[in-house]
C-alpha cells in the first residue's frame, strides 16, 4: 500500500488498476443515489501555488461526496517553501487533516511534503507530473473503448508533465505512446529512459517523433495540452511560432483510427493547439474526460485515506 501518490511511476500496475476499478464503481455508485460517507470526519487540506479549476472542485467536491471536507490553502495563506518551511508547513497540517493535496510548480516542493508527512500526499500538478489528470484520462479512455490494451495514444505537442503521466500511464496500463513535438520541446531524456525501462515490463511501443502525421497514424486516441503552460507566459509569442503545426484538427483526425476520440486536459486555447470544430465535434471526449477527474479522485482519495 502506497503512502502518497506523487507520480504513476511509482505505483504498480496492479495497484493502478485497482484505483481505476475503484473510480468505475464510485462513478456507478453516485450514478445510482450517491456515495456512501466513508471519508466521514475526514478533512483534505489542499495547497495551491497555481490557480485551478478541475482540480479545485474536483478534489472539493470528491471529499463532500464521500462524507468528508476539504480545506483551500492559497499560496498568501501558506507561502510553501518561503513565509513557512515546506517540513514545517507538512508537520503542522499533518497534526490536523488527513491528507494533503499539493498543486505546485516545483516537483521537488511535493516530494518535500510526503517526505515530512505522516498522512498521505498527493500531487496535484507539479512541473514534472500531473498523475491525476492521467488517471481521468485511462478512465474516459476505458469507457469509450472497453479496453486499455492494444491501444495507441498520440500526445500532440509540447513534453510537459502531462505528456510524462501519460508515457508513465500507458506503461502500467498497456497502451502504445506516440508522442510529436517540435525540436527543442520533445519529453526530457530521464522521462523518457524511465518510460523505457518500465515498458520493458509491458512491451507496449513508444514512438518519439517531429511529426504529429506519424505520431497520430492509427491513433485511438489523440491528446494535446495548451504550448504555453503555466509559469511560461513570458514564451507564450515564440512558442505560438514553434508549435503553429502542433494542432489537432480535422485534417490530423483522418490519419487517426476512425473511431478514435480526442482528449485535451484544459484549459484549451482554441484555434492554437485545437480547433473549434474538433473540440465541440463527434470524436471529443475532452468534457466526459473533465467530469471523470471527480470520479478518479475520488477513488485515489478512497484508496489512500478510507480505513
């Protein structure tokens, strides 16, 4: 059992699989009446640095779901790492809640965190990983496909943390990786030699190319992220220059499987990264991917902090 849930690449498949197959039944459960209370007298304390939508209220609403409460901590009220010690800040909320979610831009910030806490620790976003995000997504591709194995996702875009959980994800999960991304941008080599060395276990392909054609052929799902994450801002003009054929549109989706769907983990920047018409349009599953962030916290939060 896993204390903390920093990066899918330390958890087992087994493991993994097992929180996926918690969240089918959660969702089925809430579908069906509502959760029952079993984070009852619970509290999640939840550290932000970086503003949030699906993540605020996914995690809030999970823990209101599931009988417990959740505590907002922005970064005035903490000020992780600078107005208080991250040791300290960990020591102190740990004496109080029962978990701690942390979206931060610094990896290093959450690792500090689990380190020092006795309760369970869990990455919310950081600039290395985006775990939970990755979860929704093996959730909503399960659902649309039936299956995990067999699979090929393409990630279109920039090598971010995004792009990192779901090279980890199809890893433990067993879905071939493609990923394109222009020269400069391509997935940071430790990533990818541990994308690597875990694949070995699943012999699942992974394809690393400048070309989203490549990258996207026979794809059953592809993926894309904004080019301009953020902390990046001050790059937002000269990455719209790099990524300008980075795009999912309705060209690319004839490449793709037929039946392929087409994920983005938000906020979108339409008419960068994708168009209009493909993110309203039959193949999308950008929204069922959205709601479906509820449903797979829910079930980390379960697994980590349920007795």
């Amino acid at each position: 059992m896993h204390k903390d849930f920093l990066t899918i690449a330390d958890w087992s498949s087994d493991a993994l699989k097992h929180v996926i197959s918690l969240a089918e039944d959660l969702k089925k459960e809430w579908q069906n009446g509502g959760n029952r209370p079993v984070l009852a007298g619970k509290t999640l304390g939840m550290i932000f640095q970086k503003p949030s939508l699906r993540t605020r209220v996914s995690f809030d609403v999970a823990m209101f779901h599931l009988g417990g409460h959740a505590l907002m901590l922005s970064p005035q009220e903490i000020g992780l790492g600078q107005r208080e010690s991250i040791p300290d800040v960990a020591r102190v909320l740990a004496s109080m809640v029962q978990g701690i979610m942390a979206r931060v831009f610094d990896h290093a910030h959450v690792e500090q965190l689990a380190a020092w806490s006795k309760v369970p620790v869990i990455n919310g976003l950081s600039d290395y990983s985006h775990p939970c995000q990755a979860m929704a997504d093996v959730l909503t591709i399960k659902e649309r496909f039936g299956r995990l194995e067999g699979l090929k996702l393409a990630y279109i875009g920039d090598g971010n943390n995004v792009a990192t959980s779901l090279l980890f994800a199809a890893t433990k999960f067993g879905f071939d990786f493609a990923i394109a991304t222009p020269q400069g941008y391509a997935l940071p080599e430790a990533v990818l030699a541990k994308g690597r060395e875990l694949a070995q276990a699943s012999g699942i392909r992974i394809i690393t190319t400048e070309s989203v054609e490549e990258a996207a052929q026979g794809a059953h799902v592809l993926y894309t992220d904004t080019w301009t994450s953020m902390g990046q801002e001050a790059e937002a003009e000269a990455r719209r220059k790099v990524f300008k054929d980075y795009q999912i549109n309705a060209n690319l989706l004839k490449v793709a499987d037929a039946n392929s769907i087409v994920m983005h983990c938000l906020p979108a920047h339409r008419g960068e990264e994708i168009t209009d018409e493909v993110a309203d349009g039959a193949h999308s599953a950008i929204f069922q991917q959205a709601e479906n962030r509820l449903h797979a916290q829910k079930a980390i939060l379960v697994h980590l902090m349920a007795n």
